[in-house]
C-alpha cells in the first residue's frame, strides 16, 4: 500500500497523548494529529467519493469537525475509527450536495478510461475497481475498509455504525457481487 504501509498494519494510530493534548486545545498536537491520519482519512475519503478534489475537500472538512468536536472523543474506541466515522459522514454530506455534478464528472471520466482502457495487470485493475464502485454503497463501504484499508470487523463496525453481524452479511454480499460481476468476462476470455 501507498506510503510503505503493509495491509496487515491497517491504519496508524497516533500517539495517546498526542490526542490528549489537543483535546486540551494544544493546536501543535492537533497539528500533529493531523499529519498522522490525513493520509489514511484522505484515501478513505477517495475510495468513498472516487474523486481526487472531492476527497481534498472531504477530508479537509473531516478535520474541521474533528477540531470542533475533538473533546467529545472518549477513547471507547480507536481514534482512526472515530475520524473515519466522520470523514464517512463527510463524505455522504459532499456527495449529496454535489450529487449532479458528480454524475456528470463519472460519467465523462468513464468515457474517457475507456478510449485508453490499459492492457494486463492494470486492465484487471481497473476491471476490478469498476465492480467495486458498481457496488452499492452499503456494500462498497464495508468492503474498501476491510479489504483495501485493512480494518478488521468490529473497527468497521465502529466507522460505519452498524452491527458486526450485519457488517459480515455485507461483506458476504458484496463478495459475491464482485465474483458475480467478474465471472462473465473472464469466462467469456476462455471461450
């Protein structure tokens, strides 16, 4: 993964008393924080909007919030798992006000992928990322936190706000969208 992070590692926590200190309103540590996770809150923020300039301002706003409501975070859970909560709740706040000029920016830069579609391994890629994003949201989400970004079930749980079993009944769906999705044309290559 981006920035020398196996998968295994998942998201970096930052340091306890980092937090602390900026929950005490010390804007060097939040300062800190935010160094620490924007990397991961941006490319949760992408992987949401699928848009480089919408994840900037997701992200961008994420942290805004974070900074207004920093004293609320009560460590029950992990830190990354309450800023992903927000950068989602973020997120679906962007994509509803740009909902239109989203749809019509999608379905340029779809037109456009594939006059240069790329052969081999990059072609399986990109096949791969369009049946992601065919996904619905309450599949896709779950599937980009635990498979791309590394999260397991119950910090998952925690950034989306549902049930650890109805995370599993998701993810269970959404694998299944994607072999589904992709079966057809791979056996239409053997024919």
């Amino acid at each position: 993964m981006a920035g020398g992070q196996s998968r295994e590692e998942g998201v970096r926590e930052p340091d306890p008393d980092t937090i602390r200190l900026a929950q005490a309103g010390d804007l060097d540590a939040f300062e800190l924080l935010v160094r620490a996770c924007q990397g991961d809150a941006w490319r949760y923020a992408y992987h949401l909007t699928r848009d480089r300039m919408l994840a900037d301002d997701v992200t961008q706003e994420a942290f805004v919030r974070a900074f207004r409501s920093l004293r609320t975070f009560r460590a029950q859970s992990k830190f990354s798992s309450w800023l992903l909560r927000i950068v989602h709740n973020c997120s679906v706040d962007a994509q509803l006000r740009s909902r239109r000029d989203r749809i019509l920016a999608e379905r340029a830069a779809e037109g456009a992928t594939l006059q240069t579609a790329p052969m081999g391994a990059a072609e399986d890629r990109l096949r791969l990322q369009e049946a992601v994003d065919g996904l619905p949201r309450r599949l896709r989400d779950p599937f980009v936190l635990i498979e791309i970004l590394g999260f397991d079930y119950r910090e998952t749980a925690d950034v989306l706000g549902v049930p650890v079993g109805t995370l599993k009944s998701r993810m269970h769906r959404a694998r299944a969208a994607l072999m589904a999705r992709l079966e057809p044309e791979e056996a239409a290559d053997e024919v």
